[in-house]
C-alpha cells in the first residue's frame, strides 16, 4: 500500500501498488520485451500453450460474445485474441502497469483498447463491466503476504456485473524455494475470502498444475 500525500501535512493510504514494487516491475517487463519481444517469455509465461490453456479456464465462467470485459493485467491483450479465436468477441479493455507492454501489444492489434495503470488508478464505476478477468498478475511477490491480492481482488468483484474469473499460484504443489520472486497462494484461504464477499464462488484446480482458478459471481446473475 502507498502513502499520498494530503493536505496540512495529513497521510492516508491508497489501495494500490507500493511505488517501489511497482517500479520494479515495469522495469522488469521493460528488460524482459527488450530481451525476447513479443512473445510469451517477456511476459513471464511458461509457453503459449499454458497461456492459453489458463484462457480456458477464466472464460468458462460463462462468457457471452459482446460481453463487456476488463482483463487486469493484460500483457499484449493476447486474451483478447484467444476469445475472438474461439468465437467470443467481446468488448475488451486491458490495463497494465507496462508502457512498454502495452505499446508492444497495441502495435501487433491497433484495434485494441489497452490502456497504462494498475486497477485502482481509474475510476470505473461500481458494476460498470460485465466481467473482470486476471491471469497470472497476481503471481508477484510484493513481500505483503497477499494483501495487496486480496485488495485487487475485491475491487475487481465490486466493477463486475455479471462476475471474476481469475487464477493464481497453488502453494500446495510447489516448493517455495523455487518460486524466486513469485509468490504462491493457499487456494482455500482465497476461497474463504472470496466467499466473504460473494457466496457464488467456485474453485478449479482440474486444468493445470501448480495453478488454480476461482469463479466469483454476482447472485442472480
């Protein structure tokens, strides 16, 4: 969590990124697209297939074609591209923290609509999208314990409409020394918190390993 500061001298907190961290980051992005271009290992992916088997799993949610829909994270917007390949077209909006990312992204699909920031620096309206999706952003470790996650998380439910769909890191499957500056997550403890704040939550583990899904939605929706 960052300070910002106040009028008269006073502090308060912004629920987003910690400056340091978040500069740490796009100075890594900004390493790894200078490295390999675009591609799927500037983005820290494992290979396009996992990306895209992760895909799947957060648009079986249940996703209509001309759904609006914000992706947390976006990278390049290659989401966008997987959904409009398996006849999903959907209104699409990606942020990301990487100006170098996004340019990349925008430059190889000028039709997209990607735009420079974290979740909390915009000020979309409560239920204002139909989905939120995040893949894989969440997987930094910011040496918070998952606090700064858990905040993400929430103000991705409040924006949605219909529903979340994101996945994370499994701590169960993986040895902690190997994570480096990843972060892993205890699935039932998300599950726990995310049924704290809707109690429409359902979780995956049945599509890769070391990973895992959570479906979050809106009652009655």
């Amino acid at each position: 969590m960052r300070w910002i500061d106040l009028p008269f001298g006073k502090k308060d907190t912004s629920p987003g990124m910690d400056v340091r961290q978040r500069k740490r980051l796009i100075e890594r992005h900004r390493k790894s697209l200078s490295h390999y271009g675009y591609s799927t290992e500037a983005l820290f992916w494992e290979s396009r297939g996992v990306q895209k088997i992760r895909f799947k799993a957060l648009a079986e949610i249940g996703i209509d074609a001309r759904d609006s829909l914000l992706d947390v994270g976006c990278g390049f917007g290659d989401l966008f591209s997987w959904l409009n390949g398996h006849a999903l077209p959907v209104e699409y909006t990606g942020i990301d923290i990487s100006q170098d990312i996004l340019a990349k992204g925008i430059e190889m699909n000028p039709e997209l609509d990607l735009r420079q920031g974290e979740l909390f620096d915009f000020d979309w309206q409560p239920q204002s999208l139909d989905w939120v999706f995040l893949s894989g952003t969440l997987n930094w470790n910011l040496n918070d314990d998952g606090e700064y996650a858990r905040r993400v998380i929430k103000e991705m439910f409040r924006l949605s409409r219909r529903g979340v769909a994101f996945n994370m890191l499994d701590k169960r499957d993986i040895d902690a020394a190997s994570l480096r500056d990843l972060f892993a997550y205890d699935r039932d403890e998300i599950l726990n918190f995310c049924r704290e704040i809707t109690p429409d939550c359902q979780l995956r583990t049945d599509y890769h390993k070391n990973d895992f899904t959570i479906y979050m939605r809106r009652p009655g929706r």
